[in-house]
C-alpha cells in the first residue's frame, strides 16, 4: 500500500472514531443525562455514562485536524473562512432547529430567547453570560476559541520551535489551574477557565504534537516530554475513573493514527463520521423534547429514546445533504484554486 492510501485509511478511521464518539455523546445525553434532569422510567446502564467524555475525544482530534489545515493553508484569511464555512451555516440550522423544537416540544426550562438565540449564531455568547441554544454547544465555544489562539500562534510566530515554548507554558498553567480549581480568584476565573480553558487545553496540545509526530517523523525528546506531560494533565483534571477512560481515549487516538484502527473503516462508521458534526448539534434539546412527548404519550421511555435518535439522525442528514456540505463545496470551488501553495513549516 502506498503512503497516500495509507495516510487516507488513517484519516478515514479518525471519522469514524469522530462518529462513534458523537453516538457515545448522544446515548449519554438521552439516557444518563436525561434521568438526571427529568428521570426515566427505568434504571439507566451505568456504562452510558462514560459517553460524555467522547468530547475529550472530539478535542484530540480537533487538534490533529486543526493543525493539519493550518500547516495546508498559507494565509490566515483562508483558514478563518474555511473554518467559518466549516462550523457556520450547519450552525445557524441546528440553533434554528433546536429553537423552534423547543419552544413546540420542550423541555420548557431549555427555551431560551430569540435574542440569545441571535447571539449563539456568533459562538461569542457564553463570553457575554448568555445561555445556549443546545446545551452541547459549550464545547463548540471551546472550539472556537482554540481556532483564533492556535491561528494567532501560527501565523504570527510562524516557526514550531518558538510556537512550541507557548505550549509549555498553557500545559503548565493547565496543571496549575485544575490543582487550584476552587482557589482560582476571581479576577484570574475568566482568563484561566474560559479564555485559556485550562480543564481542556491539554486534549487539543495533545492532538497537535501527535499530529506533528505523524507528519514529520519521531519528534525529539523535548516534543516527546511535552506530549507526556500534556497527556498526564487528563489524569488531574477528571475525578477517577473517568480520568483513566480520557487517558485510554489517547491510546485509542494513537491506534488510529498509526494505523491499528482501519478496520473501522466501514461504510456506517465512516457514514456516522460525516454526520457527526451535525448530529451533534440537534441532538440533545430536540432529543428532550421527543423523550418528554413520548412519556405524555403513555410510551416507555426507550421507546421515546429510539424516536429522538431517529429524529436527530435524520435531521443531521437533512442537514449534511442541505446546508454541511453544499457550503463546504461552494467555498472549495470559490477559494481553492486562490489558495497557493502548502505553507512550509520549518520543523
């Protein structure tokens, strides 16, 4: 097998580890979540708990996929658009879905305004102490934010070996942050838990070193202790167990990436991997509300947990068809063959 379809099998079993990771989020929310807010009619299974850490396994890859795009994209114009283009449009649909279904459906202590609604369009809205559309939606929040630090990074700086210094330091103000949590004053709180989002800087740090170990060859032992020291921060900052199931998702990520996982490449993972996304977005408030109605129905409660499952699936559909990648396609046509060639990164 050669390099380029090696490289692509890689690829292809990091989406559908995405989409495994986004059906892990979606049967916690539903089973787990929802009997902690609004109680089922039966015993949840323990296990589905553990789902809601297929998030840490969203940030890793994010780092690998992000800093991939950024080494691909010579000017930051073109990496700002094509993450806009990337995370907008499917956005304001998932926020105009999750809001009308709301306020029809429910839970009624999930509606929010439409005034916030217009501001969750922006992802700057937890900054101004607004609510969330979708209770998932902190994570894209999250998201957003390392996408203006790490462009700011690598576009300024433009050299690895002086971007590498910076990571030090947010992996070790990390550490300092998640072993002080409830002593952060609050004058620092907003630097250290929002902006630097300290509890989770380490997962997307982590992805970019194992990326930059999958493209450029083994690092040098400086990279390989910033890469351990940014892996052990999951070990503080999660109570245990869960703190072993973050570390595990790192070996999992690492089996991926080095090709011991391409016998995920199969047709519904790779499916569920380009919906994931999508699915993300509609699933959890729209899943509520569905659960809700099926229990003022008189139905069991898994039967309600099937019917928001095939709705949120389907709506990620009509979504993905309609609006995802339509967008995506249009700005590839518009700006690819403006975009040069590969910005060369000095190792």
């Amino acid at each position: 097998m050669n390099r380029a379809v090696a490289d692509s099998d890689r690829l292809n079993a990091l989406d559908a580890l995405r989409g495994l990771a986004a059906l892990a989020v979606v049967l916690f929310h539903y089973i787990y979540w929802y009997d902690r807010l609004y109680e089922h009619d039966f015993t949840p299974w323990a296990l589905v708990e553990a789902g809601r850490y297929g998030v840490h396994l969203f940030f890793m890859l994010s780092g690998f996929v992000i800093f991939m795009t950024l080494e691909r994209t010579p000017a930051p114009h073109l990496f700002a658009m094509a993450r806009a283009f990337r995370l907008l449009p499917a956005l304001w649909a998932g926020i105009a879905l999750t809001f009308a279904s709301v306020h029809w459906l429910g839970p009624e202590d999930r509606a929010v305004s439409l005034g916030t609604a217009l501001l969750n369009t922006t992802l700057l809205h937890e900054y101004l102490g607004l609510e969330h559309v979708d209770g998932a939606y902190w994570s894209l929040v999250i998201e957003a934010t390392f996408y203006v630090w790490i462009a700011l990074l690598h576009y300024g700086v433009r050299d690895w070996k002086r971007i590498r210094p910076v990571l030090w330091g947010w992996v070790l103000i990390s550490y300092a942050a998640v072993l002080t949590w409830k002593q952060i004053p609050d004058s620092l709180a907003f630097i250290l838990k929002d902006l630097l989002f300290t509890r989770y800087a380490p997962l997307f740090i982590s992805g970019m070193l194992i990326y930059r170990w999958y493209r450029h060859g083994r690092p040098d032992l400086a990279e390989q202790a910033l890469l351990a020291v940014a892996i052990g921060h999951s070990l503080l900052s999660y109570k245990a167990p869960f703190n072993l199931l973050v570390f595990a998702g790192y070996g999992i990520f690492m089996m991926a990436v080095i090709g011991r996982l391409d016998w995920l490449c199969r047709a519904p993972l790779l499916w569920l991997g380009r919906l994931s996304y999508s699915l993300y977005l509609v699933h959890q408030n729209i899943g509520y509300g569905i659960i809700s109605a099926a229990y003022r129905a008189g139905l069991p409660g898994w039967v309600g947990i099937i019917l928001a499952l095939v709705a949120a699936v389907g709506l990620a559909m009509l979504i993905n068809r309609v609006i995802e990648q339509p967008a995506l396609h249009w700005f590839r046509r518009r700006f690819r063959p403006h975009a040069g060639a590969k910005m060369i990164r000095k190792a």
